[in-house]
C-alpha cells in the first residue's frame, strides 16, 4: 500500500528510500515513507546512536548559522537542506535579522516540494532542485541570483551533505569550484560522515545506504580537512559534531558514536 499524498511528485518512487527521507526519520519527522523506515531501522542497528548522530548534526548547524549571523552574514546558500524541519537556516537566521536571505538546494524531490510548500509565501527564501556536484548551476540559478547578491559575502552550508559524493566525483574539485564562486570574506560550514571512529558501524552504515538511492562514503579526519582547502579554519578546526563550539544544548556530551561526524567552518579571505 502507498501513501501517496497530493503534493507528492509524480515521479517519486516511494519504495527506493532516501537520505534526506531517512534522516527525516532519525530526526522524528513524519515526511517519509515504509521503505525508508525499514532502511531506518537497519542504519540504527548498524549504528545504535544515529538519532544523538543526526540531532548532534542539526545542533551543529544551528551554532554555525549563528556563529556566521555574528560574523556579520546575512545571505545563506543551503546545500542538501533535505525535508523542512524545525530549526531551518531561515528561522535561525532571522532570530538575528529578519531580513536574512537563503536559498536551499536539494535533489531529492520530497525534500524540494515540501520546502516549497513551506516557502511559498516568503519573499526572502527559496528552494532549487539542485545537485551538489554543480555548484556552477546552483550559483547561477535566476532564483540565486535574484535573490542573494553574490557580490557580498555569503554563509555556504554543507551540513551532512559531501560524504554523498562518491570518490570519483573528486570532492575537493567540487569544493574549488564553490570557493571559487564565492565573494571574499564568505564562509563555509560543513560536516561529513567518518570511519575514524567505530570504523566497523560505519561499515555497517555504508552497506545499508547502498540500498538506497544515496550511497555514503565516509571519509578521514585529514580527506575531511582537505575539503577545506583554501579557507582558513575557525578555532576549534575540524572537530566531531559535538566538539564545535558547544553551547549548553544538552547535546555536547561525549557519548559513544557523538564524533561519528566532523564539523567545520572555514572563512575565505
């Protein structure tokens, strides 16, 4: 039995699951659907922390959103933003200035009608359907462009996004391109899936994405830091998700599998 709904693009197979589906799930959303509550529950036998995992991963992002809104950023870029949820760049964002500017990008339709749906009515954000690996389309969107001004300096956001990107994708190619397209004085924040710790959960975790139609490839603390190249790390580095600048969130102690995640911003000069 499908659980076809109105919105819900036609095109959609609801029995291949996907990342930001399942990530949906681990985060207690109700947008997906039985096949990606099946793949849920395999990810969380392979790694029994992956609800504290994704929370720790939304916690991080928070704290970057505000840490750039500090900075002086008033314009976000969204890579991968997945299915709306409480705590969006824009809701974060405007705590600070209501007039923030964002633009998310995702290739997962569900995640792009949903933020739609929800964006509908905003003048200061919109949604693209987008691939990561193009970041040339994504900065040259008429949406972007009519949006952001790209002359300023923007916070890019590539939370849980990059260990999507296979090898052969060269992601440190992928991540010269965007620095290249953004104006100096712009930031990124990124977080990326490891092996360096639990290695063998993360090998579970990666057969079981292979099911879906977003495989993983965890990557090392020195790969992760690589995708940083050419901008200069905000203290405390390239840290686990839990490490970045806490806050008293509840969320920061270490418990098993908290740094299965590293976390990172970087300025461009």
């Amino acid at each position: 039995m499908t659980e076809q709904t109105d919105w819900l693009p036609r095109d959609v197979d609801e029995e291949v699951p996907s990342a930001a589906r399942i990530y949906d799930y681990l985060l207690g959303g109700a947008h997906n659907f039985a096949a990606d509550r099946r793949l849920g529950e395999k990810f969380l036998a392979a790694l029994p922390s992956a609800r504290h995992v994704a929370r720790l991963n939304r916690a991080f992002l928070r704290r970057a959103v505000l840490t750039l809104e500090d900075a002086g950023i008033r314009q976000f870029i969204d890579i991968g933003s997945g299915i709306p949820t409480v705590g969006n760049v824009h809701e974060i964002a405007r705590d600070v200035d209501e007039n923030s500017r964002v633009v998310y990008a995702d290739n997962e339709p569900v995640a792009v009608a949903h933020s739609e749906l929800l964006l509908r009515d905003d003048p200061n954000a919109t949604m693209l359907q987008a691939d990561l690996l193009d970041p040339e389309g994504i900065f040259g969107h008429p949406r972007t462009t009519n949006l952001l001004d790209l002359s300023r300096p923007i916070g890019l956001l590539m939370v849980g996004v990059l260990h999507f990107a296979a090898p052969e994708n060269d992601p440190v190619d992928v991540m010269r391109r965007y620095r290249e397209a953004l104006p100096p004085g712009s930031y990124l924040a990124l977080s990326h899936f490891t092996a360096d710790i639990r290695p063998e959960d993360m090998l579970g975790v990666a057969e079981v994405m292979r099911q879906s139609a977003d495989p993983i490839h965890p990557r090392s603390h020195a790969e992760i830091t690589e995708l940083f190249d050419g901008f200069e790390l905000l203290d405390p580095g390239v840290v686990g998700t839990a490490l970045w600048r806490p806050d008293d969130d509840g969320l920061h102690a270490e418990t098993p599998g908290s740094a299965q995640i590293y976390a990172g911003v970087g300025y461009k000069a």
